[in-house]
C-alpha cells in the first residue's frame, strides 16, 4: 500500500516550487517532490484491502503534465522574506511593568498597618429655621386651598372713559398742525437780507478819554 504524507510545517512554501526551509536556506524542487512516499506492507492491510486497478487510479491531464515538466525555473520571481517585530516596545514593557507592580502592591498590601477610624454621623433633621419655613410654607398653601369665597364682598366695577375730552383732543391738532406747518414749510417766501458786522473794538476817542481818566 501506497501512503502519501505531506512535508513538515517547518517547510514554508514563498512561491511556485520554491520552499524556505527554517527561514534561510532555500532550495528549488518539483512539485512531485512536495510529498514523501511511505510504503507500509502490514500483513492486515494485505488481507484486508485489495490493490487498486488502472482505471481506479487518479489521472493526470496531459497539458497540465507538459506543463509541469517543461516549466522553466528562470520565470520565477524572486521574493524577499519581509520579517516583522512582534516584540513590545519599550512603552508596552514599561507600561506592563508599572500594572504589575500596581497589582503585587495591591495583593501584597499589609492591612495591619491601617489606622482604625471612626464614623461620624451627621443629624440630617433640619433647624428651628427650615421647620418654621416649611410650616410657614405649608400653612400658605392650605390657605388659598381652603379659603371660603363666602367671606369675600360683593363689589361693582367701575368703567372709566378713557377717551380725551374735547380740549385735549384740539390741543393735539393745535400740536399736530404746527409741526406739520414747520415740516411743509417753503424756504422761497423767506427774504434775503445782508447781516452787518459790528466792530465791537474801541474808537480813538475812547482810547484818548479813558487815558486822559
């Protein structure tokens, strides 16, 4: 009996019929080559299994057959092996350092050398202050809820006229045409007159006189 087995996982496959084999020596092979053959002859499997006829037998095409055999190694590519650091940086190990010190001292932590402390409790009930405010409150409230509208007086309303009397309403035109008269006003009735300016200097008379004085 025929067993194919497969290659190693060691054996990295980086392009057609070309392996790297522990990442630095390569070497070129055939296709045929990718599986080692293994012949076990067990007295059982002899007994047991019957050997498989011609026809039973996996066939190869014949183009992929010529292919395989008159395949050209020069054609291939060569590809650079790109290697990628998986290691942390220094922040990751600084960082990692820092958490794990914080836990140890958190799980290490001596809790004999805590003090013991007393609880205060504070009186949460309010002073005479907010008690009077809130009676003060509430009593208003149950006023206006409760007040009895039969205590209350009947009272009429007044209506006020609050038009203008007929001297307020002629003293508003009186306004109203002055300004109106001043808006509308035509500057050609207006005369042309010469404005004289007057020397308010002294003369020679009052010079001499308030001298002589």
């Amino acid at each position: 009996m025929i067993v194919l087995r497969p290659l190693p996982l060691h054996v990295l496959c980086i392009s057609p019929f070309k392996f790297l084999v522990k990442g630095k020596k390569t070497f070129q092979t055939s296709i045929f080559d990718v599986f080692s053959v293994d012949f076990k002859t067990t007295s059982n499997n002899m007994s047991t299994a019957a050997a498989p006829s011609l026809k039973d037998l996996p066939k190869v095409g014949v183009d992929l057959k010529s292919q395989l055999e008159g395949f050209n190694t020069d054609n291939m590519k060569r590809a650079a092996t790109a290697e990628k650091n998986v290691l942390p940086t220094a922040e990751d190990v600084a960082t990692e350092k820092t958490q794990k010190a914080l836990l140890e001292g958190v799980e290490a932590f001596d809790t004999g050398k805590l003090k013991p402390t007393e609880t205060l409790e504070k009186n949460p009930l309010p002073d005479k202050d907010a008690v009077m405010q809130e009676k003060n409150h509430l009593n208003l409230i149950n006023g206006v809820e409760h007040f009895d509208k039969k205590t209350m007086k009947h009272t009429e309303t007044q209506e006020k006229n609050t038009l203008p009397d007929p001297e307020a309403i002629e003293a508003e035109k009186g306004q109203q045409k002055l300004i109106e008269g001043i808006e509308n006003f035509d500057t050609k009735k207006l005369k042309h007159t010469e404005t004289q300016e007057k020397n308010p200097l002294p003369t020679k008379e009052a010079i001499d006189m308030e001298k002589s004085a």
